[in-house]
C-alpha cells in the first residue's frame, strides 16, 4: 500500500497552517513596530505593548488549548472512519470554553492594575497598560472562539479556511494600526497606543464572523447545541485540563522572564519585547509542520497505521528543521534591520543586539520540539506534554533564570534559560516517540 506521508500532502496542509499560525504573532509584531515608533512616549508604548501582549498571549494560551483537543479527537474519528458520531462534540466543547472566557475577562477587568503592578509595570507604563489592556481585552472571547473553530477545521483536515480567516485578519490589522496609531491628517486623529489596541479588537471580531459564516457554509459540523452530552466531552474536558496545566507552565516562563526584563530596566522590557515577539513569529512559523503533524498524527493513529506515523515523524522534523536554517540565514543577514523595524531607540536597539543571537543559535532546537509537540497533541498525548512542560520550566528555566539574575547575566541570561527550557521539551519528546512507537512500528 502506498503511503500517504508524501511532501506535497504534508506541505498542503503545512504552508496553510504555517501562514495562519504565524498571523496571530504578526498581529504582536505589528503593534509592537508600530507602537514602538510612536513620537510621543514611544518607548513607554513598547513596553505597555509588550507587558500587555504577554498577558494577554498567556491567558490564550491557556484557554485556548480546546483547540488541540477537538482537532485530536476530530481527526481520530476521522481515521477510524466514524466522524458521524462526533458532531455533536464541537458546539458542546466551544459553548463551554466561551463562558469560561467570559467568565476570566470579567474576573480580570475589576484587577487590571494589580495584575500589572504584579509584573513591575509603574508610572506611565503602569497607566498605558491599564487603558491598551481595557480595549484589547474584549477581543478575548472572539479569538478563543476562532481558535476553536480552527481546531474543527484542522481535525477535518483542512488548514485552508483556517489560513483565509487569519490573513483577513492580519491585513485589516495592519491597516487599521496605521489608520489608528498614527491617525488622518484632518479625517482621523492620532490614538496612539490605545489606537492599535482598537485595531487588533476589530481584526478579531472580523475574524470571527468569517469563522462562523465558513464552519456553516463549509463543514457540516452545526454550532446548534444539542444534548444529551456527548461521551467524549469528558476526554476533551480532560485533555484540555491537561494542555491547561501545561500552558500555565509554559506562561509562567514567559511572565517570569517579562518580569525579569522588566525590572532591568525600561530599554530591557523595551528589547524583551521585540526578542519574545520574533521569538514566537519564529515558532509559529515553524509550527506549521507541527500542526501538519497533529492533523495527519490523529488520522493515521484512528487508522493504526504505525508504519506511516513513523514515516511522518522523521519528515515533518526533517522539513521543520530546513525552514528553520532558512530562517536563520535571514535572521543573521538582516541583523541590524530587523531590530531598526520595531524601535528607533538606540538603547532599545543595543540591547535587543546583544542577545538576538541566543535566539537565532536556538531555532533548530525550538524545530524539534514544536513539530513533535504538534504530532504529540494530534496523537492525545496530552498527559505526557503536561509533565514535559512542567519539568522543563520548574527544573530547567526557572533555576536558570535566577542563577543568570544572580550572576548578572542581564537580558542575555533571560535568553539562555528559554534555550535550555527548548532543549529538555524537544528531548523529551524524541525519547518518548522512539520509546512507545517503535515497538508498534515492529510488531504491526
């Protein structure tokens, strides 16, 4: 039987869900090259923008992991040749991960500035926080809600409509952050900060509606809730608390390291920021042959077939792991430019040089464990990612963390304990795919 591991139907669902992957941190990065050139209080901007994002990325992050579960699921079912008696699920899964998110954004608007005070934010950065963060904040619930839609779609093995919604919505961001940050000469006045945080809520809720109007002109999967409660909600439910813990991990080293920053000083937050958001640009652009991964992993793993499972693994790594020489290629040509898009500020732009090529150095380890945690995910090993995750952040990045705090290592020790936190997460999950997949990979 031939196999169905071939480049051009990994590439087909890769590129796709590569350029949809990485319009979620272009809609960070462009508010943060944008806002990092404002004329007036620039630098303050950049930092409330990117004390802001991470906040903002770490409470998606953890609400958002029903995506993974319902793409798992879906694509099993889809494998075993019973996706009829799934459909039910998805309405289910998203109604209750909306009013979880609902219920969040209502528990943090009454706290906004202790949450920032917590992360050493104060004075005009502190204020600048506070009213980017009440405006993005409502665009929360739109993209769990998109997220899950996504997650559909992947599970129905199409990364397409998924790169169509995120496209619509990265232009129109990009479009409106300029219309808005700097504003109209006589038509529409400069906002500022508070401009770029209207442009992203509005790309949302656009987002959105076209997430809703594809799932029902597109799949035959309905949104109309139905009970009686479907008999895989409970390993949805139980998977998404699993990638939930995992997540908080995962965000308690990007708060920490925020933190970190933040207390080195306002050039540092400022480079921070820049550093953590090519960082994820970087990772979801390489995420593309993880969600390549988790798509064809689920299908093959409701087939079991084994044999191609392991063909896909050594691919996707292969394929990821080009992508990510190309990138850093780029990255080391372009140096210098790449810092000057996002700040004008030199002591911005000097600390940023001093530790972008940590970042660049570490993009080939960064490959490995982001593709495997995407095939991991399609195969519902979510138990085994939650304590990678927690092993890699409480051992690994943390100690490092405060070991480069107390050598005065600077923004540069940041860096170094995000490499060795990539490090453990990648070897863990080759480890664990040789280990269980091999001797099934035999015995089939």
């Amino acid at each position: 039987m031939k196999s169905t591991v071939t480049l051009k139907r990994i590439n087909s669902l890769a590129i796709p869900a590569t350029v949809a992957g990485i319009a979620e941190p272009l809609l960070s990065i462009t508010d943060t090259a944008i806002v990092g050139n404002i004329p007036v209080d620039g630098l303050e901007s950049l930092a409330a923008a990117g004390i802001v994002g991470s906040f903002l990325s770490m409470l998606i992050w953890v609400l958002g992991q029903t995506r993974s579960a319902i793409s798992a699921i879906i694509s099993q079912y889809l494998g075993a040749g019973k996706l009829e008696e799934v459909k039910t699920l998805p309405a289910q899964a998203i109604y209750l991960n909306i009013a979880l998110s609902v219920l969040i954004l209502l528990s943090t608007v009454f706290v906004i500035r202790e949450i920032f005070e917590l992360l050493n934010a104060s004075g005009k950065i502190l204020e600048y926080c506070i009213s980017y963060y009440s405006i993005r904040v409502w665009g929360f619930p739109l993209t769990l809600f998109v997220f899950a839609v996504m997650g559909i779609f992947r599970g129905l093995q199409n990364t397409y409509w998924p790169m169509v919604i995120a496209i619509t919505g990265a232009v129109l961001n990009v479009i409106l952050d300029f219309l808005l940050v700097y504003g109209v000469d006589g038509i529409i006045a400069p906002m500022y900060l508070d401009g770029a945080a209207w442009a992203s809520l509005i790309a949302q809720s656009v987002m959105a509606i076209m997430a809703l109007w594809l799932l029902w002109k597109k799949t035959e999967i309905s949104l109309v809730l139905k009970f009686p409660i479907h008999p895989e909600l409970g390993r949805l439910v139980i998977m998404s608390l699993n990638l939930f813990v995992r997540a908080l991990a995962l965000n308690t080293a990007l708060i920490l390291a925020v933190r970190e920053a933040t207390a080195l000083g306002d050039k540092f937050i400022g480079a921070h920021t820049i550093a953590i958001n090519l960082w994820l640009f970087s990772a979801f652009f390489i995420d593309g042959y993880g969600a390549a991964g988790n798509i064809m992993g689920g299908r093959l793993l409701g087939e079991k077939n084994y044999a191609d499972l392991w063909l896909l693994a050594k691919k996707i790594v292969k394929y990821g792991i080009y992508v990510s020489l190309v990138l850093m290629a780029v990255s080391f040509l372009f140096y210098k430019p790449i810092g000057r898009l996002f700040s004008n500020e030199e002591l911005v732009l000097n600390a940023f040089y001093g530790v972008f090529y940590i970042i660049i150095l570490g993009l080939p380890i960064n490959t490995i464990a982001f593709v495997l945690d995407g095939v991991f995910k399609g195969l519902g090993e979510m138990k085994y990612l939650r304590n990678t995750l927690l092993i890699a952040t409480f051992l690994g990045f943390i100690p490092v963390l405060f070991l480069g705090r107390y050598l005065g290592w600077g923004l540069a020790g940041i860096w170094v304990a995000f490499t060795l936190w990539m490090l453990i997460r990648g070897g863990a999950l080759v480890l664990k795919f040789r280990r269980k997949f091999r001797p099934l990979l035999q015995n089939h």
